[in-house]
C-alpha cells in the first residue's frame, strides 16, 4: 500500500461538527476499501487566498492515509460529488511527517517569535532613510527634502491634408 496526505477544504457556512462528520464518513469509506486514516487534523477556518464558489473562508481539514490506490481513487471521487467539498489535494508520500503538521504547529500564538518587527508591515516600502544620531548626542534626527518636479509636455499635431484630385475636362 502506498502513503498519501490529503487536505480538503469543506464551505464556511457547515458547522465544524458536520466536517467531523464528513472526515467520519470519509475515514469509514478508506477502511471499506481495504485502506487506514492514521492522523486526521482539523486546521480550522481559514481564509481563501481567492473566491471559491462564492466562498471566501473553508473549513480545512488533513489525512494521512496509508491505502491502495482505488481506495484514494473512491475517496476522491466522493470528494468530487459532495457539494460541501470545495477543493481536495491528494499527494503521495515517502513517509509521513512525525508530530503535529506545520499548520497545526504556527496554530499557536501568533505574537510568538515575533521581536521589535511588530510594526514591520506599516513600515514597508518606506523610500527614506533610517534616523541617523547626531553629535549632540544619540538624539536621532531626520532629514527634510523638498522637492519640486516640474513637467512640461508640448504637443504638436501636424495633418497631412490629401491631394485633391482634379477632373480633367
């Protein structure tokens, strides 16, 4: 049997106890067909990156399956006619990843490891220069420029007019 991760993302509007179901459901479906659910997580709502089927959030949720391939065939085929199910990736692995998942480990506290960058967003893009300290001190000061940019744009418009052609008499 091979060992596959698959992340399926439910609507936003299903309560998290009815993607419980779904994953029950799915789990029931992988033993039926000779297959085993060794990690189901449950990642939460999350925001899409862009619309799906007029959804802007999804329920998401991970399974580690170790399974033949007819099995994840029939489990992604069921996928593909609930009306619930958004969007399903199914990926072969070597082996699968010992812990909790990267998802579930950055679901802690999102202040954590975060240092002076606080305000590192508001701050980006910024063209001037970082204040400089002066001899008076360790005061920073910071620099004015004015700057003044004047743009002049001529236009000149030339028609050719036709050569009129004369009747000759």
């Amino acid at each position: 049997m091979s060992l596959y991760e698959s992340v399926f993302i439910v609507r936003q509007d299903v309560s998290a106890q009815h993607v419980e179901g779904l994953a029950e459901r799915y789990t029931e479906m992988i033993k039926e067909n000779g297959g085993e659910v060794s990690k189901t997580e449950y990642w939460g709502l999350k925001n899409l990156a862009y619309r799906v089927k007029k959804n802007r959030k999804g329920h998401y949720m991970m399974f580690n399956i170790d399974a033949p391939s007819a099995a994840v065939g029939e489990f992604e085929r069921n996928m593909r006619l609930s009306e619930d199910v958004l969007r399903y990736m199914t990926i072969r692995v070597d082996e699968f990843e010992e812990g909790p998942s990267a998802m579930m480990r950055n679901k802690g506290g999102r202040d954590e490891g975060r240092g002076d960058d606080r305000h590192r967003d508001r701050d980006r893009g910024r063209d001037r220069p970082a204040p400089r300290a002066t001899s008076e001190g360790d005061k920073p000061t910071e620099a004015k420029v004015d700057v003044k940019v004047e743009t002049k744009v001529e236009t000149k418009v030339e028609t050719a007019e036709s050569p009129t052609k004369e009747s000759e008499s």
